[in-house]
C-alpha cells in the first residue's frame, strides 16, 4: 500500500528524508534507499536544504521512483519565481512523483552560495493555493492546463518558543490546510508527553500529523539543539542517557527508534531525518519494531 492509500485509510506511514548529493555520483544516495526500500512507504527529497546547492530534488526523486520507491518532494520559494514552480510541479506529476512538502526555505546565510539571489515569489500559502489551481486545471495567470496533475500535499508546522508562539504556528497551520495541505509535519520530537499534548491542539485541523524524527547523533548535538532551537524539548536525563552510554551513536539510534515506537499509537506516521546518515536508518528502524 502506498502512502497516499495509507493517509486516507488512517494507517501509520513511515517516511526517511534523503538528501541528494552534490555532484553527480548517485551511489551512496541509490544504496541506502535500497536497504530501506521494502520497510518504509516513501522517501522525502529536501530540495538544496539549509541553502547548500546539491542536485535537484525532482532529480533525487526520480531516482527512486526508479528503485520503486514513492517520493514527496519539498516545493518552495526561496529559488524559484511562480513560473518555475508551477513548470516543476508540472513535470513531477509528469514523473511519478505524488507528493509534495511545501516548506519555507532556509536563509541563505548558512548555505554555500551566500550571493544568490533570493526569489520568494510565492510564501507557502501561495505555493498550496497555486498547487490547488493547477489541480483543478488552471494556473496562476488563469489559463487551463492539458490534463491536470494529482499530489497528496503537505505543509510543515513552524517553530516555537511558548505558549504564544503555539499559538502564532498553530493559526499559521491552520491558513495552510485551507490554503490546500493534506498533512503536517511537525519540528523533531523528544518528548511524547510533551507531543501529545500538541496532537490535541492541531485535531481541530483534522489533517493527519506527521512528527520529525531527528537522529542526534552527539552530545553536542543535542545540547545545541536543547538550547537554541525553538519549540524543541531535550530533557537533560536524555542528553545525560547519550553522554554515560558506552556507544553513543548507538544509544542515539536507539533513542529514535523508541520514539517512533511511542509515536505508533498517537500521530499518523513518522519522517526521519538523519542528516547524512542515511546508512543508519535500517537500524533505526529496527529499534523501532519495523
């Protein structure tokens, strides 16, 4: 069954995010999606994530369709005016590809080509309305396509420090399933109690919800991220569990397959995000029970 079947039939769906290279050697990136192939139900493809140019994430996706794995593809607008957006989702309707994560781009700042120009075109909510037009036949200028393109469409929930800021992502969210989202996705997960409580906040959108499972990997990795990112809870009996553990790469998988375990019984499904470490999923998965 495929992930699109499995959303509407309320089942749980596991996806890995893969990261295509930079350059053309395709080895690494077709290897690790065939260890993975008949254990997950797809594959999402960041598009030059975190402003970093790699090949394109059209051309990762079809990379696996051709392995038959199932792709989503991030769509946003950080790269691209509305014309070569529309053009894209186009020819990934044309290629196999049925679905779509639109996200907001990453600042440039961070990335490998600091000078490139910045489009931003259309925000997110401008990419869902013009994936939802083109789906009913008509683009952004009004006229009507030959034939008419299919995708399930996800939107990613932001960021956030407190209460208010809940608040802000979750109203946010909200103009994004109207504006056409079929999913969200929300930041990475640690804390389950913590994320329960979020599950019920985002019923009212009555969207499956889809957590981020992001592999540690260090000490200093999680420290980091327990102390500058927004919205993402790291207990400090969890960063004491990695530090006093004799293998803490291990522990760390260990960590993210207990955590997808815990979240089989509340959310839709997992995305998990390994950051290069693509190599550890078949692990991951299988301290998940998969």
């Amino acid at each position: 069954m495929n992930f699109q079947k499995k959303f509407a039939s309320g089942e749980f769906v596991f996806l890995a995010e893969m990261n295509t290279p930079k350059g053309v050697d395709i080895s690494e990136m077709i290897t690790n999606a065939r260890r993975i192939k008949d254990r997950i139900d797809g594959v999402i493809i960041p598009d030059m994530d975190n402003g970093v140019m790699r090949m394109s994430a059209l051309g990762g996706a079809v990379l696996m369709r051709q392995q038959g794995i199932e792709t989503i593809i991030h769509v946003y607008g950080r790269d691209r005016n509305k014309m070569a957006i529309q053009g894209d989702i186009l020819a990934a309707h044309v290629l196999g590809i049925q679905g779509i994560l639109v996200v907001r781009g990453e600042e440039m700042a961070s990335g490998d080509h600091t000078d490139a120009r910045v489009v931003d075109d259309l925000d997110e909510e401008g990419i869902l309305r013009a994936i939802a037009s083109l789906q009913k036949g008509i683009d952004l200028a009004g006229f009507e396509l030959k034939g008419t393109p299919k995708f399930v469409t996800g939107c990613t929930l932001g960021p956030y420090k407190d209460d208010d800021g809940l608040e802000r992502v979750i109203t946010a969210a909200a103009k994004k399933v109207e504006a056409g989202a079929g999913f969200i996705v929300t930041p990475p997960v640690f804390d389950i109690d913590r994320f329960s409580i979020l599950m019920e906040r985002l019923k009212p959108l009555n969207i499956p919800v889809i957590p981020t499972i992001f592999l540690l990997k260090t000490v200093g990795i999680a420290r980091y991220m327990a102390t500058y990112e927004p919205g993402v809870f790291i207990s400090e009996q969890t960063i004491k569990r990695i530090r006093q553990a004799p293998d803490r790469e291990l522990e760390c998988i260990k960590i993210a397959g207990e955590t997808i375990h815990a979240l089989r019984g509340i959310a839709q499904g997992v995305r998990i995000v390994t950051l290069g470490w693509e190599h550890r999923l078949p692990t991951i998965l299988e301290y998940a029970g998969i």
